[in-house]
C-alpha cells in the first residue's frame, strides 16, 4: 500500500489524474493570461495581490472575511493585502452600513476599469475559443468542472475540519 492507503495501481492513476489537473489548470490560466493579457499584473504587485484585486473587482462590497475565504487564506493575510492595495490607490475600505465592525472593499474607479475590460477580454477570447468545441466536448467541459468543483469543496471542508490548519 502506499503512504494514502491506495493500492499501486489506484496511486498511479490518482498521479496521472493530479498531473493532468494541475498541468491543465495551469496551462489554462498562462494561456488566457497571454492571449488576453492579465489585470494587476504589473511590476510591485504580488501574485496574492493580483489575484487578490481580481477577486474584489469580480465582487465589489465583499468583506475582508469572505475574500479570505474565497481565496483560501487567513483574514490577517488578506487585511494586509487590502493595507498594501488602499496604499497603491487601488482598493477603498468603508464600513458596512449594517455592521460598523465588518469592512466592505472595492477596487477605486480606475481600479475598476482595468478589471472590467480585462475580464471582458479574457470572456471573449475564451469563448471564441468554446465556439469551436462541439457540442458534446462543450458538456464533458461542464461535467469535468463540476466535479472540479465538487472536489475544491472537499478540499475546503477537510480545511475547515482542521481547523484551517496549513
């Protein structure tokens, strides 16, 4: 058995299957960046605080507690990537009117702009390129991505019942 229980054959199969997800994640993500060039990737910001401000300009008036959770990190590590981007001009803090304690972030006007249009384009590029899938690679795509996304909540979970432990 190996060190996860499984039998040699299942380990192999589980190691091809982990590298054919990760290498097509990852492939995918460099390749959209490329054709449709990548929002926040500029000199000075992290690849935290890319990723980051992408999240706040796809869901403006999210709190520092959601974000954290979206993205899989610690509150206090995303509270100071909110420090860094209110510093760079690049997010506004208010507080929730509902709840004075929980801090609502969105990206400034100009901010704003630059993710829009890039999500924009990266939406475009994307779908030209599903138009050329048939129909039936275009309902494996969605089977694939629910269990994608079947397994990201696993992942979550099994974090949450460690305490989020890392």
């Amino acid at each position: 058995m190996s060190e996860t229980g499984r039998g040699n054959a299942e380990s192999d199969d589980y190691a091809e299957l982990m590298t054919l997800l990760f290498g097509s994640m990852g492939r995918l993500r460099r390749q959209v960046g490329r054709l449709a060039g990548r929002s926040f990737d500029e000199p000075g910001l992290s690849g935290a605080q890319s990723e980051f401000l992408r999240l706040v300009g796809r869901r403006p008036g999210i709190s520092v507690k959601e974000a954290a959770g979206e993205l899989g990190s610690a509150a206090n590590s995303v509270s100071t990537l909110v420090t860094e981007s209110v510093r760079a001009g690049l997010v506004v803090r208010e507080p929730d009117p509902r709840d004075r304690r929980t801090m609502r972030l969105s990206l400034t006007p100009d901010a704003q702009r630059i993710a829009d249009e890039t999500r924009r384009h990266r939406h475009a590029v994307v779908a030209e390129a599903l138009d050329q899938l048939t129909e039936t690679e275009r309902a494996q795509l969605r089977s694939g991505l629910a269990a994608m996304t079947r397994l990201t909540d696993l992942l979550h979970e099994r974090e949450h019942s460690r305490g989020g432990d890392r």
